[in-house]
C-alpha cells in the first residue's frame, strides 16, 4: 500500500509539474493586444497597422487574430477561450466571411473581411479614446478636453510642446467638418486617424510640404525629405535613406517627390496591408495548396486565425482526480 501511495504522489507531482509548465508556456504565447495610436515615424509617415506583426524577425501573432476578429476586446476574450470554443466561433465567423455559401474562403473573400476588420479597429480605438477624453461625458470633445487629456494642464508641458500642440490644433479645427467647435463621434475619427479619412489627406499634404519643402515649390527633393537631421548620421544611413526615397517613394524615378508620391509616403495603404496578411494566412493554412481556404483548413489552423488558451488545463486536472479514483 505504501508503495502504490508514493507512485500516485509521484504521478501528481508530475502532473502539476506538466501542468503549472503548460500555464507558463500560455502566459508566455498570449502576448497584450492593444490599440495602435496613429505614431509616426522617424521619417514622418504614419506608422502602418501591421507595424509590430514582425519585430526583430519575430513574429507576432495579435495582429492576425485582431485582422480576423475586427476588435481587440475580441481578440483578448478569444484568448481566454478553451481550444473548442475557440474554434466554434471561428466557424460561425467563417459563415459570415463566406459571400457565395460555398463553404470555402477566397483570397477575395478574406480580403475584404480583412478591410473590414481594420475599419471596426479603428471605429474601436477612436471610440475608448473619445470615452477617456470626454469629460462631462456629453459624446463630443471640445479642444479644452484634449489639451487635458493629451497634454495635461501644466503651462509649462504646454510650452515645451508647443509644436506638437499647435499641430494638434490645427488637425483638431480640419476634423471639425461643421466648425461648431466640438468633435462628433465622427469627427473625432477623423481627428485621431486622419490617415484612413481621405477628406483629412489634403490636409496631411498641406502639413508636410510647409514642414519639408523649404524652397516651397510644391515638391520634396531628397535633402528636404532627410532635413536637418542628416546632419547627425553618418553615410551608412544616408546611404539607407537615399536607396529607400529612390526605390520607395520616388515612383516616378524623377528624383522628387510630388503631391501623389507625398501621400503614398505619408499615409500607409490599408489594402496592400490586407493583401500582404492575405498571402500571409494563406501560407500558413492552404494545406492543399488549392488557392482557397475550406471551412476545416481554418479550423484546423485556428490558432492562426484568433486565439484560445493553449491547452486545457482541466484535462490535467481530470487526469489526475482519474487516477486517483482508479487507484
């Protein structure tokens, strides 16, 4: 008897060991989604969506599971779900995504999901910042309201900031399409991401040929588009920047860049960002290289598609109240 006691102690001891490495190895996959503010980068362009799916050559996948799910409150519940229910929503998902019924997702079909769930994520994060800066909570936000919010009430960190304020302001007064002095809802859309509203981009043009065409001809050559800050790197990033302004933005090979050029350069484009994930999905879930994802190829991948726990730690634990019973 006491010989068959100290194998279940062992066993149990085993099997909390496996279970408490599995919860480490889940907490460890299930990175923290969070909203994308609408940062800029070193160079002035708006940072793309997909900025932080590949960091350092390490892939990161959030930004699948919240380009399938269209919200990142549904990408955190989705990755507190058991593996079964996970993929039980994804099919009902799959119904929806499937435009012809024929229990097959296209790459046309995915695509357009995809556009579709970066517009919600968008609509999303614009709506908790609109909650979080709308003090007397009346659904509008009034530039007193973001100076606070933004910037605090500080006269001192509104003077060190005074450029980022002033531009602030004036994108503040373009999203303001009825001049009434307060953002809608809609509005304060187009004031947090003036990136993805078109009638915010001749706005966005205006703004950066009066911060880098300093010869004002209506066009950046490449000392303007590298500015002043050249002055502080060495040739290797000149090198970098003269190769990606040449190959990158300058698409007409003329050695300037023009108002359509300006704005491919500024404002990153939400369909070959949906095209690229596309490629990218596909890659990991057309097993039978059909060109075409079956309802079960999704499934079967599901983890790629949206999240879930990474195991079922209550299977460990029925094992062992199992053999427990058994002995």
């Amino acid at each position: 008897m006491k010989m068959v006691l100290r194998i279940f102690t062992l066993l149990t001891i085993v099997c909390i060991i496996q279970l408490l490495s599995r919860c480490e190895a889940a907490s460890a996959h299930i990175r923290s989604h969070q909203h994308k503010s609408n940062e800029r980068l070193e160079d002035g362009a708006f940072s793309p969506r997909d900025s932080e799916h590949y960091v350092d050559g390490e892939h990161h996948n959030e930004f699948d599971h919240e380009a399938i799910l269209g919200s990142v409150k549904e990408a955190e519940e989705f990755d507190k779900l058991p593996a079964a229910e996970s993929q039980r929503r994804l099919r009902i998902l799959l119904k929806k995504m499937d435009l012809n019924g024929d229990e097959f997702i296209e790459r046309h079909e995915l695509k357009a999901w995809i556009l579709r769930s970066f517009s919600l994520l968008t609509e999303e994060e614009s709506k908790d910042r609109l909650e979080d800066a709308d003090s007397n909570e009346d659904g509008r936000i009034s530039w007193e309201e973001i100076l606070h919010d933004t910037y605090g009430s500080d006269p001192e960190d509104l003077a060190i900031d005074e450029k980022l304020v002033s531009d602030d302001k004036a994108t503040f007064d373009m999203a303001d399409e009825n001049k009434d002095g307060f953002l809608s809802a809609e509005e304060f859309k187009a004031y947090t991401h003036p990136e993805e509203t078109p009638r915010m981009f001749p706005f966005l043009l205006e703004q950066a040929l009066d911060e880098k065409d300093t010869d004002k001809d209506g066009f950046i050559s490449f000392q303007e588009f590298i500015g002043v800050k050249a002055k502080n790197e060495n040739k290797e990033w000149l090198l970098v920047e003269k190769e990606k302004f040449d190959h990158e933005h300058d698409k007409n090979r003329d050695g300037k860049l023009d108002s359509n050029e300006i704005l491919t350069w500024l404002v990153p484009s939400n369909e070959e960002l949906a095209t690229d994930e596309v490629d990218h999905l596909f890659a990991a879930s057309d097993d039978d290289h059909d060109n075409r994802l079956s309802f079960d190829e999704v499934v079967e991948h599901y983890d790629v598609f949206v999240g879930s726990e990474v195991t079922d730690y209550g299977d460990y634990l029925h094992d062992i109240e199992r053999f427990a019973d058994e002995l």
